[in-house]
C-alpha cells in the first residue's frame, strides 16, 4: 500500500505540473513583455525570477535534509502546500486580487523554491525505501495534459487563472496518499555552514559538476525550449501544448528503450 500511495501521489503531482507549471512560466514572461514592450527585456526578467527559485533551493535544502530525522511525510505535505500557494498566488495576482502582479511573480518564485527545497530530498528516500514501477497508462495520460491545457486556454480571457486554480486542486487531491506512506527517518550529519563546505570540495567536485549540468539541463526543458517553441509558433498555446505532449511521448518511449538492455543484464 505503501509504493501504491506514493505512486498515486507522485502521478498527481506530476499531472498537476504538466498542466501548469511550464504554461505558468509562460504567464509570467507574457507580463514581463506587456510591461516592457521587449523580448529581449521579457527574457531577461524571466531568467532572474527562474533564478530567485534556486536561489531560494540553495540555501533551504540543507535545513530540509537535517529534518528528515523527523520523518519525511510532513517535509513532503510542507512541499506540497507550497507548491500548491505558488500557483495559487500568481493565480490571483493575475486576477488582479493581490495588487501589483510583479511582486505576486516574485512570491511564486520564492515559493517554488520553497517546494524544491523540501520535496526532492524526502521524496527521494520514500522512493528508495518503497520501489514501484510506473503505470504506462497513467504515464499517457499525463503526457496528455500539456496538450488539453493548452486547448483550455483558448477557452476565455480568464483561462489562465482557472487553469492555475484547478493545478492548485489538484495538488491538494495530491496530498491525500500520502497519509497512507509509511514514516521513514534519515540521519544528516553536517550543519548548515558544513553543507556548503563539503560541496565545494575537491572530493565532491564531479558531483558538483554534475549536479550543476542537471540544472542546466532542468532550466533548458522548463524554460527555454517551451519559450523558444512558444514564440515560434506565433505564441499559440494550444501548439506549445501539443509540443509538450509529443516531447513527454518521445521520453516515455525513449525510456523503455533504454531500459530494456539494462533490464536484460
């Protein structure tokens, strides 16, 4: 029940970002180009906001690893609840409730790197401890959801907001699993200073770079190539959506691919 319930909640979650996380930064840059009148400037705007979310993963994960020796249920539900107040604060920034959009945009940010910091870590070693496997139908149907997300937002003038809420629903929903996992406790030995040191040295150094290309890698599917996509297709939603979906098609195929000769050593 255990690997079940994780896998329930992680197919959620992950439903829930593929419906609105890429399109949700494409929110964000459209507010940086109407306020600016520039591409250029837009970018620019959007790359330092991206970068206020690692900022903020930067400096909390290390005090998100030290409380793993309280288990790692309540660090993934604190992930969850900031995930789901990003989305919902730039849903209502958009909707003109909480006053300039700006520092709406910049609270989203924060609060992303909030779920990042607290998420990946805990959620790491609940799936270490509970292995499971991948439903493909339900690996499909999320590599739907980009492509009805962007069909949705051609709806009305509001569909952004409505798409940010049900995201926000849905991560909610994510969270009721989770109290079906079973507690996990992890020791972490270094203090917040010593995280830093021990990154930077020389024994870490390819873990350093490593880590360093993921985000990279991470910034390049997230931002990047959706934007590029997105302003080649004449800022239609509906084709950066289809696009999206074709992508995660090619992933999932690509993985079982690749997975088949390891499979068979």
């Amino acid at each position: 029940m255990t690997a079940t319930a994780r896998l329930w909640h992680r197919s959620l979650l992950r439903a829930a970002l593929a419906g609105a996380q890429v399109f949700g930064w494409i929110f964000v840059f459209q507010f940086f180009f109407v306020r600016s009148g520039s591409i250029a400037h837009a970018v620019s705007s959007l790359a330092l906001t991206y970068a206020l979310t690692h900022v903020v993963v930067i400096l909390l994960t290390p005090l998100a690893a030290r409380r793993l020796r309280n288990g790692f249920k309540r660090l993934i539900v604190y992930a969850a609840l900031s995930l789901s107040a990003a989305f919902a604060i730039l849903a209502a920034s958009f909707a003109g409730y909480l006053g300039p959009i700006g520092w709406g945009i910049g609270l989203f940010a924060i609060l992303l790197g909030v779920y990042r910091a607290l998420y990946w870590i805990p959620y790491e070693v609940a799936r270490e401890r509970t292995p499971g496997y991948r439903n493909r139908f339900v690996e499909a149907g999320i590599a739907v959801v980009p492509a009805l997300a962007g069909l949705f937002l051609t709806t009305g003038v509001y569909a952004p907001v409505a798409l940010l809420s049900m995201a926000v629903f849905v991560i909610v929903i994510s969270m009721i699993p989770i109290a079906f996992m079973d507690e996990q406790h992890e020791g972490y030995e270094w203090r917040y200073r010593e995280t830093f040191h021990e990154l930077f040295a020389s024994a870490r150094r390819r873990m350093l770079f490593e880590s360093i290309s993921s985000g990279i890698e991470m910034a390049t599917l997230l931002i990047l190539w959706p934007l590029v996509v997105f302003l080649l297709l004449g800022w239609s939603y509906p084709m950066l959506g289809i696009v999206l979906s074709l992508t995660y098609v090619v992933a999932i195929v690509l993985r079982s691919l690749l997975k088949r000769p390891l499979n068979a050593t």
